[in-house]
C-alpha cells in the first residue's frame, strides 16, 4: 500500500481578530483558501448549525455537472467553480481512507469549464468551455480532472486545468487568452508509470499569474502576464512531482513566492522569479499550501517517515536545512517530524497554528513557540479529511469527505460545537465572503447563512 494525494490540491485566538500580514476584503474570497491561503475572514456571523442534507439553514443550491475537488472563489456578486465533464457520465471518484496508487480507468473525452454563479441566488450567471477533449493526463481514483482552485483579481478569471491549459477570462465570460503548458505528468515519485494528475491552484499578485508546475521532469515555476498570458518569467525547478498552491509572502523587507516541495521548500523573487533560499528535509509527497502570519511561514506535509511541519522565519537566503539532529537553526524557528498534514492546509489562527491529519486528529500548537496545545481525534464517519480547515469570528469549519463539515471554537480549549451534514461526499475547501459560506460538494455548491 503506499500513500497517495487526492490532488486536491487547503490565525487568532478567541474573540480576537487574527493577526496576519494582510487584511482580507470582507466580500472576496478570490483564490484558494482565500487571500494569501490564510484560510480566514473576519466579520461574518456564520451561522454554528445547519443541514444541508435536509434543505436547513442552506440560502441556495445549484446542481455543477461533472467531477470537481477545486474550491469555488467570490468576488463582489459572483461565486466561480470549475469542473470537468466526462462524456462517458457517471463521474465519480473514491474516498476514504487508503493507499492504493491506481489511476481512473476514465479517459473519455471531458469539457472542462468554468461556471459564474450569482452569489445572492445561486443562478447560473454563465458557464464557458475551456477545452474539449481526452484527457492529456490520468488523475487518481481519488481525483478528479479539475482539482485546482480558479482565482480572481476583480478583472480577470484564472482556471488551471493542467495538461489541458491555463485559461483567462473577464468577469462576463469572454475569453482573454489561453496558454498550453505541455503535458504536465504529475505522480508517484518511485513509480513513473503512475499518474495522478495536477492540483496546484494559481495565483495572481499584481499582475501576474502564477504557476507552479511540479512532474515528473523538466519542473518549472512561471509567470504570466495577467492581461496577455506572455511569459515573463520562468524558473526551472529539479523537484519531483508536488501539489500545493504557491504562496506569496507580503514582508516588510520584500515580498516573496514559497513554494512546497519535496526536494526543498522554497523562496523567490516575485519580480524575477529568482531563487532566494531552500529548505529540504521535506516529504517526498506534498501537497499543503504555505501559510504564514507576521515573520513566521508554515510549510508542512505528511508523507512518512518525514511529514515534517517547518516554522520558518522570514528573510532567509542560501541553504537554510537543518543539520543533523537539528530541529531549528537561525532560519528555522522551531519544526516537528511526523506531524504534518498530507492533504490538508494548515491554519494559522491568532497565536495558534491547527494541523489536521487526513485521518481526522487535529493538532494545536503555539505558533512562536511549537508547544503543543492539544491533540484531538475529529468524530468523523471513517471517511478522512481532505479539504482544508477555514476559520471565522472564533469558529474553525472542518470539512470531511463524507460530508459533514466540524465546528470547533478556536482557542487553548478544544471544544466541538457543531456537526452539520451537506450529504454528499465533500473534497473542496469551502469558501467565505460577505456572511456566506459557500460549500462544494460532489454534485453541488451551496451557500450557508443567516
């Protein structure tokens, strides 16, 4: 048996607003896991219950064809999420908890699209066809074909759908431009012949689009122009295949991209694309997305023996490893081995940091310090966890894949407030802006309110 991601490719203590190097916009969640991966908004009034199984406390529901784990993103009155139809029908995937490495007997050809909705109503404001055709790649029976997140800047509407393209569209749905960036094989580092297929998501920092495309061979960071799709930098990487979401690191001393990766977690010059420092030590399987707050950068991923979580001090340049028996060094402020989290983000929230393992137990730590807090199992149905945990006004939302989405209260005390089913199987991380939480299941997105 062997570990696998599901490709997926997701910050303050109680009653506190959390302290981070940048204020989020109450009304956009433009990319994954929101504004810079954090994973949190303020001033939302969520509700703690519902049940979307039975039509409770849900404002609407909107049928999405096809198979999708990416996370649906808001901007101002328009909710975007991706998918990828399979002509053959019957889209599925398998969840639970296993460590088969088997890729989807599914090669029909697929539409892969890109759906506006309304935010207050659910209504499908446009849908687009990015590409039409076989599959380029295979993706894992725990996959899908349309695994990364779409962002947003308010202007532009960026989709990622790997081997099949980058596709930028403005907010009415008209084609900007599209960028072929070759057969990305993304999959089991020991066995070449495996395939899973892509999950890393884009980003946009000013104006650029950003890639991180990590396979089999010839790896490479990009840039790309927002308004033309042009080129205007492009790093080549020597990593093995990875699936986190790059992060861009807002520092008072400079500006950064960290990357997660197996072979070194990474620095870079936003503006050139320059390498700026490295850490290895990591996992030979990643997938969560770097997150920070102040001068601290989170890195974490959960392949064993590794599955290290790194705590990294902001301004480092050259090699900043750790030796031998080393757990933290001048760069590094303080790391865990076996801790870390194979799918899901990890979330920053006031002085805590929160780890959650696929298999449910959610860790809790000091953020400066690593001191543990707590160690708690989730009550979950024996599905395991994929998406990454997002946090509002004291609360912690987890969604696991069989659906039900934890509530727990942030803070020292480990407390499970709610268990709300969706009833169906849930692989995105859900998304949070102007008093909604908008969920994406297997066959659906909803919105949760008051």
């Amino acid at each position: 048996m062997r570990p696998h991601p599901s490709l997926l490719a997701t910050l303050v203590a109680l009653f506190v607003v959390p302290h981070a190097a940048q204020t989020p916009r109450t009304d956009s969640w433009a990319s994954f896991r929101g504004n810079r991966a954090a994973g949190v908004a303020a001033g939302q009034n969520l509700p703690e219950r519902w049940d979307a199984a039975k039509g409770s406390g849900v404002k609407w529901k909107t049928a999405i064809p096809g198979l999708a784990h990416s996370s649906p993103i808001v901007w101002g009155d328009r909710v975007y999420v991706t998918t990828a139809v399979s002509s053959r029908g019957g889209d599925s995937f398998r969840h639970g908890l296993y460590g088969d490495g088997d890729a989807s007997d599914d090669r029909s050809p697929q539409q892969w699209k890109l759906y506006a909705l309304d935010r207050r109503s659910g209504r499908v404001v446009w849908e687009r066809t990015a590409f039409e055709g076989a599959p380029r790649e295979k993706r894992h029976t725990k996959a899908s074909y349309a695994n990364s997140t779409p962002a947003t800047d308010g202007r532009a509407v960026v989709a990622f759908f790997g081997s099949q393209g980058l596709y930028a569209y403005d907010t009415a749905g008209r084609l900007l431009w599209k960028k072929d960036l070759g057969v990305l094989n993304a999959g089991a580092y020991d066995l070449p012949e495996y395939e899973w297929g892509t999950a890393s998501s884009p980003i946009i920092y000013k104006d650029l689009v950003i890639v991180q495309c990590d396979a089999q061979k010839d790896s490479f960071l990009l840039a790309a122009d927002l308004k033309t799709g042009k080129t205007v930098w492009k790093t080549a990487r020597e990593e093995l295949p990875s699936w986190g979401t790059p992060t861009v690191y807002d520092g008072k001393a400079r500006t950064e991209i960290i990357t997660n990766a197996s072979n070194f977690i990474r620095g870079y010059d936003p503006a050139t694309g320059k390498e700026l420092w490295r850490l290895g030590g990591s996992s030979k399987i990643t997938a969560p997305t770097p997150v920070y707050s102040g001068d601290l950068i989170v890195v974490a991923s959960g392949r064993r023996p590794e599955a290290p979580i790194f705590v990294i001090r902001a301004g480092a340049s050259g090699d900043i490893t750790l030796g031998k028996d080393q757990t933290s060094n001048a760069h590094v402020a303080w790391s865990r081995r076996q801790r870390g989290s194979y799918m899901p983000t990890p979330l920053i929230y006031g002085q805590h940091l929160y780890v959650l393992s696929n298999q449910g137990i959610l860790d809790c730590y000091d953020l400066k310090t690593g001191a543990e807090v707590y160690r708690q199992h989730l009550p979950h149905k024996g599905g395991g966890f994929s998406a990454s945990p997002v946090a509002a006004d004291g609360k912690i939302y987890l969604p696991s894949e069989d659906g039900d989405i934890f509530v727990v209260k942030a803070g020292a005390q480990y407390e499970l407030l709610a268990t709300n089913p969706s009833g169906e199987l849930l692989m995105a991380t859900p998304a949070i802006a102007s008093g909604t939480m908008f969920v994406r299941t297997q066959h659906h997105v909803f919105a949760v309110s008051r």
